[in-house]
C-alpha cells in the first residue's frame, strides 16, 4: 500500500510544473517580482519532486513500471530545475 501511494505521489507531481504555463497567460505573473518567484518556486518544486521520487525508488523500494517513468521524468525535471535555479543566482551575482 505504501508503494503505490509513494508512485501515486510522484506521478501527481509530473504534471503540477505545467501548470505555470495557464498562469503565465495572466499580466501580472509577467511582471518583474512575481516572475521571477514563480519560477524560483516552480525550480524548487521541481528539484524535491526529483528527489522524493529518487528516495522512493530506492529506499522504499516503489520500483513499478509506472515509478520507473516518473524516476526519469522527474530527474530530467530536478535537473532542468537546478538549472533554471542556477541562472537565476548567477544573474543575481
């Protein structure tokens, strides 16, 4: 029961980083400040769900055919994320 909640779980979090794409349709998620806090926040979303998804394939041994594709989408999204995050303080710098 605890695998398929922990594969339930990663599999959610593939699909919350698409949803800054309806909200950046909106002008004020286009402006300076929250632009860039929402992508600040989405990066970092995106590094724990990569890391929550790579302890529950090892440690809690989840290691379904569906958790193996959340394993590497998720990684591909904390890396892409680390990424993005890494940019935004190198321009602060």
């Amino acid at each position: 029961m605890k695998k398929k909640i922990l594969t339930t779980v990663s599999a959610i979090m593939l699909f919350i980083p698409w949803t800054i794409l309806p909200l950046r349709t909106y002008g004020w998620a286009l402006e300076s400040p929250a632009a860039e806090i929402m992508i600040a926040c989405y990066s970092v979303f995106m590094i724990f769900s990569g890391v929550f998804t790579i302890i529950s394939y090892t440690k809690a041994k989840a290691q379904s055919n569906l958790m193996k594709v959340c394993l590497i989408l998720n990684s591909l999204y904390a890396a892409a994320g680390a990424g993005v995050l890494g940019m935004m303080i190198n321009t602060q710098l």
